[in-house]
C-alpha cells in the first residue's frame, strides 16, 4: 500500500513539473534584456548581439525554446547552454560538488535543528511558565528576530576582527593557520584526505550549519511547545492520566505523538526555507552551493542556469512534501494512504 502511495505521488509530481517549468521558463522569456546584454555590455555591436542571438536560439518563439528545453530534458537530460560559464547549464549548476556541499548543509542543519528543538519544546511544553521555559521562549524569539546573515557576520567578525583566528598556527597534515570562509583552508582544497583536512573541513563546516539551524531551531520550539500544549488539554491525555498511566508514558507516548504530526506535516515547506537561508550563508561564507551559482547565473541572465535551479528547486519542494506525507503517515497510523 505505500509503495503504491508513492507511485501514485510521483505520478502526480510530473504534469506538476511541467506546469511549473512552462510557468518559469515564460517568466525567464519575459524578462527584459538576456545573456547576450550580460555578455556584451554596452559596446558590443548590433551586428554581433543579432548574430549571438541566433546561435543561442533567443530569437525564436517562446514556445519553439521551451518546447526545445523540454524534448532536451526528456531526451538527453540536457537542459541547455551555459554561455557566461562556457559549459552545460547542469554542469554549471551542480558540478565541482555543489550539490553536495548543498546536501550536506541543509541536510546537517534540519537535523541538528530538530534534534536540540523538539526535545527543548516537549521540555518547555510539559514545564509550562518555568524559568527554563521563559528563558527558551525568550531564545526562541531571539533567534526569529536576528536574521541568519547578521549571525553570519557577528561570527565572521568575533573571528577574524575580536579573536585572529588567522594569526593562529595550526600544523595537522595541510592545516597550517585557522581561516574563515568557503569549505576548506587553501592548502587543504586540493590536498587528498587525511586527518588534517577532516579537521578543516569541519572547521569550515559546522559554523554554517550552527547559523543555518539556528533560526529553524528557534522556530521549531514554538511549534513544539504550542502543538503540544494544545494535545495535553484533550480529553484522551486526561483519560489516560486516570487510567494510572506514568506521566512519561502519558507524555512520550500519547502526547508527543500527535503533537509532532503538524511539524512533519510542515517539513515540505521547512526544506525550501532552509535552502533560502543557505543562499545567505552562501553568500556570507563564499560557499560554493548550487544556491550561489544559482544567484549569479541571475545576475548575468543566465536563464539556461537559472531554469536549472528553479527546476531543482521545485523537484526539493515535491519532493519534501512527499516525504513529510509519508513520515506523517507512518506516524499517525489513522491516515490512509489512499
């Protein structure tokens, strides 16, 4: 039966990705000014934007490209040129493990994210108004307000302006001074892996998920908390209480349970605001993620790139969905799956 249930939610992700991609690709055609301007600039001749513009196929009707974008992806999974970057629009969007790099970002910072929120929420939820509980509510709306690149750039500035991180000496394997910024110090970049470019990669790396999960963190605990405070005041909850239950059984087992069903049901939309905040991060860290490229192909009206990561980006959100439907499912045996 779930595996039917998958079928049958791929099958509707696919009209679904056409509509979005024909949506897209007619927004991209609508927008003023193309590659061959970003190319060329002001002082390129008429004679040469014309002759430019044939060889990408700009000067065809709207629905000829999309219809040529589309039989390209079907057939090839070619999903066009890349003139600014002189490659393949995939290539340029995912190669040099962009997509990786992405993947373990956002993928490490929803867990962590998680992980420290919803036992914090169960906490505060079953301590209602405690100390504990005012403190991490008043974290909580700390961490709402302070936007992620502010908390990148009060941490780029405690390192390199308050500690000196650069100044210190580090000799593990490549490691020779702590840095800021991208995934790995220079001489680690390109050297093969050992134990001093584990380390400096993580050195690199968790900085970014901490910032990254810290406002997802802070969002999930009031949902935790309000969602499960809402569970303990039903009749059910009470009923098991007079049964004798333990209030740990009472708590994890009955309460929880339903309290958490809402969250999953919202980690669809959780992972596209991940992948937002991590185009921030991106930008701050000079990460090389597919949500950098993604901007600066924007930049140069690169719309070949720019279809690819839109394309990527809405395939994340379907595919975010189906698996908070399915995690919902598994958690509340009373949905069906049909």
């Amino acid at each position: 039966m779930l595996l039917g249930y998958i079928f049958r939610r791929i099958l509707y992700m696919i009209p679904i990705l056409f509509v979005v991609t024909f949506i897209i690709f007619l927004l991209t055609y609508l927008q003023p000014g193309d590659v061959v301007d970003a190319m060329c600039g002001l002082s390129c001749p008429l004679e040469m934007r014309e002759r430019l513009r044939e060889v990408y196929g700009l000067n065809d009707p709207f629905l000829l490209q999309y219809a040529r974008w589309v039989k390209g992806v079907l057939t090839e999974l070619d999903f066009g040129y890349s003139p600014t970057r002189n490659m393949g629009a995939w290539e340029a969007l995912m190669g040099e493990d962009r997509w990786l790099y992405t993947l373990l970002l956002v993928v490490a910072a929803l867990v962590l994210s998680w992980a420290v929120a919803i036992p914090i929420g169960i906490y505060s939820a079953t301590h209602k108004y405690s100390p504990a509980d005012h403190t991490f509510t008043f974290l909580g709306f700390l961490g709402l307000s302070v936007p992620n690149f502010v908390l990148g750039l009060i941490f780029i500035w405690l390192m390199v302006g308050v500690l000196k991180v650069g100044q210190v000496p580090v000799q593990i394997d490549c490691m020779e001074k702590l840095t800021v910024g991208e995934f790995f110090s220079p001489n680690c970049r390109d050297a093969p892996w050992s134990l001093g470019k584990v380390i400096d990669f993580l050195w690199h790396f968790l900085p970014p998920v901490i910032i990254l999960a810290a406002a997802n963190t802070a969002a999930v605990i009031r949902y935790m908390r309000g969602s499960l405070l809402d569970v303990l005041k039903m009749d059910y909850i009470q009923t098991a209480r007079a049964k004798g239950l333990t209030e740990r059984i009472v708590i994890y087992k009955h309460a929880v349970r339903n309290a958490i069903n809402p969250l999953i049901s919202m980690l669809g939309f959780w992972i596209p605001y991940m992948l937002e905040g991590a185009l921030v991060i991106a930008i701050i860290f000079n990460l090389p993620q597919i949500e950098k490229t993604f901007i600066e192909s924007l930049e140069n009206r690169d719309y070949a790139v720019v279809m690819s990561g839109l394309f990527v980006f809405s395939l994340i959100l379907m595919i975010g969905n189906l698996i908070a439907d399915i995690l919902l499912a598994i958690s509340d045996p009373k949905i069906r799956y049909e």
